[in-house]
C-alpha cells in the first residue's frame, strides 16, 4: 500500500481525461500450468500483489486475487489439495460466479468511467484487483494483462478530485478577483455613464444649435439663391443696356469720324480759297505798287506844267491815298490769310488727333463686347456652382460697369472737348471771315 500511495504521488499530473495505462499497474500473469506452489511463493516474496493473471498466448483464463487465494489455501484441505497442482486445477474448482465477476477493462479506458464500474460490482468483488486488457502492437489479435490494484485506482480518483479541488479554488480565487475587477470596472462604468449621458446632453444641445444654423444656412442659402437669380437679370439688363450703349457710342465714333472726314476736306478746301486770296493780294499789292509808282509820275509831271493841271495833282493825291489803304488792306489780308491757314492746320491736327481718339473709342468698345459676350456665356451655363456664379457675376458686373463708365466719361469727356475746341475754333473761323469779308468789300471799294 506505501509503494502503490508512492506511485500515485510520482506520477504526473493527472486530469479527467487521464486513461488507466498511466497508473501503476502489476504484472503477474502465469500459464495455467504453473504450479500453486509458485503462486505462493510470488505472494509470499510480493507483498503489494494483488493477485494473479491466468492466460496463455491465445486465451484469458480469469484473475485469482490474493485475498481469495489465501482463503483457500487456508480451508481445510485446501493447502494439500492444491499445492502440488497446476493453477488450472485451482480455476476449475473456483466457482462459476466468482471468475464471471472477474473485471477486464481496456486500457484506454477513463479513470472516472472505470471507477464507476468497479463500485457497480457486487459487495463480494468490490474490493478485487482490475484485469487491465493492453493490444499487442506487433500482434493485434493477442492481448497483454496488467492488475491494477482497486486502492490504487480510488487513490488515483482521489488524486483527480484534489486537483479538481485545487483547480475549483483556484477558479474561485479567479473568479473572486474578476468579481472585485468587475465591480471596479462597474463603477468605471457608473462613471463612464455618467459622463456619457453629459456628453449625451452637450451633444443634444449641439445637435440644436447645428439644426438651428442648418436652417439659417437654408435660409441663407435661399437669399443667396435669390440675389444670384437677380443678379443674373440684373447682368443680363446690363449686358443689353451696355450692347445698346456701345452701339450708339460705336455709331457716335463714325459719326465724329465722318465729321473730321469733312472738317479735313473743308479744311483743304480753305486752304486752297487762301492761296488765291494771298495770290490776289498779292497782285493787289503789286497793282497798288504801280499806281503808286504812276502816282509819284504823275505828281512830278504835275510840279513841272502850268496851274491848268492844279485838279489832276489832287487826283494824284486821291489816289496815292487810294494806294496806300490799298496796300494796307492787302497786308491786312496777307496777315488774315496766315491766321487763317494757321487755325486750318491747327483743326487739321485737332481732327487727326480726334480721328485716333475715335479709334481707340472704338477699340475700347470691342474689348468691352468680348466682355460682355463672355459675361453672356457665364450666364448661360446651367451646372456653374451657386458661389462661383455669384464671385464671378459680381467680378464681370463690376468689370462692366467699371468700363462702361469709364468709356462714357472719356467718351464725354472727349465730345465735351471737342465740342469746345469746334466752337473755338468756329469761333475763330467765324472772325476770319468776317475779316476776310471786310477786306474783300474794302478791295471791291479800291478798285471800283
């Protein structure tokens, strides 16, 4: 019993799964022709035998344990009935019923499950050795026994619930320490749940702030929709009205432009009147150069006659006046007809000047075109976004306008301009004629 208590505490640890091919077992198994004598001297020399096995190669005879076998040896006769015989003598005179209750068991069988078993038999054999049936790996049809002492197997069942104890107090000891931790974690939680349901209420609170700024940005978002649907039109009145205005700017341009045309042709046509009014005076300047010259004749012809010719030297003074308002008439002309070809060339550059200002009035109005054209086709587009219509429509809008206004102020300023400078100049020429008139009625007056 020490040697087998020994063996249970040598062996490894052992669980609900553990088989009985890992308990000690004994081996002792005879021939049915071995002689009682031999038994006994094994029992005798083996204390911790359980028992016996009887078998052959090929057959399982039954298992004689030591307790049964001492009982009949020590009954009367019995010692000297069987001591000198085969072993095969002490099966036959065994009764049926004690070898039928012999127990064989795989040895793959669960320490548990054969527990079970072994307590299930009868109060007589309860307490008996187990036969422990092994396959033979070289030979599968033949079969190796062990005995397996019955102590040994409660031992071993009892070593199996220490550590099932063992393992149950180590889980409860676990199982302690989780429930410590989950309380822990519980008020972790309480906590976390607490401050959920702050941020819960913060977050509700922000939900309705963001609904009310959602609906300030819709109704925001619709003004916006609305100003840009304005702005459109508004940009479309202006791209008509600016069409419009360029157009008559563009027909006022010509008009200035066909008016320099004739303000130039005049011009030469005035040119040419004075050089055949500075032509002629110059002949009035020569004829009155002759008459003066036949004057001063006349006056010495004069001097030197009789007093008969007293009224002809009046004459001749008469008309050596004559001559001399003649010749101050004709530089008066010649003195007319340089301002007046001087101011026709001053219009004449004016009218250049305002022939190249109507051509940048013109080319201003076709950059101011192409703007609005593209202004047009950014309106037109249907998938533009909402902001980029509305920063592009304002820039092109106040682009326009900017140049719209600018062209008008120059264009006025420059109509304004010219408009004092024709009436100037109108003036001047005005003056010039009326001189020139003057001159001319004064030439009639000395030659007739």
């Amino acid at each position: 019993m020490a040697n087998t208590l020994e063996s249970i505490i040598n062996l490894p640890k052992l669980n609900s799964e553990s088989t009985l091919r890992e308990l000690p077992l004994t081996d002792f198994q005879v021939s049915p022709m071995t002689s009682l004598e031999l038994v006994e001297y094994q029992f005798n020399q083996q204390p911790d035998l359980s028992g016996v096995i009887v078998a052959s190669d090929e057959k399982f005879f039954g298992m004689i344990s030591r307790r049964y076998f001492h009982e009949q040896m020590s009954s009367r006769y019995g010692r000297e009935l069987f001591i000198k015989r085969p072993i095969q003598y002490f099966l036959k005179a065994t009764p049926t019923k004690y070898l039928d209750n012999c127990l064989v068991l795989l040895s793959e069988e669960k320490i548990n499950l054969a527990v079970q078993i072994a307590l299930n038999r009868s109060e007589e054999t309860v307490y008996e050795p187990l036969v422990i049936q092994f396959v033979n790996k070289k030979n599968p049809n033949c079969y190796i026994y062990f005995l397996l002492n019955f102590q040994t197997l409660i031992l071993a069942q009892s070593h199996l619930l220490r550590e099932v104890n063992n393992e149950l107090s180590r889980q409860k000891s676990s199982a302690k320490n989780y429930l410590i931790q989950l309380k822990h974690k519980q008020q972790k939680l309480q906590q976390h749940t607490a401050e959920l349901q702050t941020q819960k209420q913060e977050i509700l609170a922000r939900h309705k702030l963001l609904e009310i700024q959602q609906n300030d940005l819709i109704s925001q978002s619709q003004q916006i929709h609305n100003l840009n649907r304005r702005l459109k039109e508004i940009t479309g009145f202006i791209s008509q009205e600016g069409k419009k205005a360029f157009y008559a700017t563009f027909e006022g341009v010509q008009k200035i432009n066909k008016n320099m045309n004739e303000i130039v042709n005049i011009g030469h046509l005035f040119t040419n009147e004075l050089k055949l009014i500075n032509s002629a005076s110059h002949q009035i300047e020569t004829i009155s150069k002759q008459a003066k010259h036949l004057a001063i004749q006349a006056a010495i012809v004069a001097g030197h006659s009789n007093s008969q010719l007293s009224g002809f030297s009046h004459i001749t003074n008469e008309i050596g006046k004559l001559v001399n308002e003649t010749s101050q008439a004709g530089r008066q002309m010649n003195l007319v007809a340089n301002n007046l070809m001087r101011k026709i060339s001053e219009l004449n550059n004016l009218a250049e000047t305002g022939k190249q200002t109507a051509q940048s009035l013109v080319e201003n109005n076709q950059r101011s075109e192409i703007t609005l054209d593209e202004l047009e086709k950014l309106i037109q587009q249907p998938n533009l976004d909402r902001a980029a219509v509305n920063s592009s429509a304002v820039t092109q809008g106040s682009k326009i306008t900017d140049i719209s206004q600018e062209n008008l102020y120059q264009d006025k300023n420059i109509v304004n301009n010219y408009q004092e400078k024709f009436e100037e100049k109108n003036t001047d020429i005005s003056e010039l004629q009326m001189q020139i008139l003057n001159n001319q009625k004064d030439q009639e007056k000395l030659i007739q």
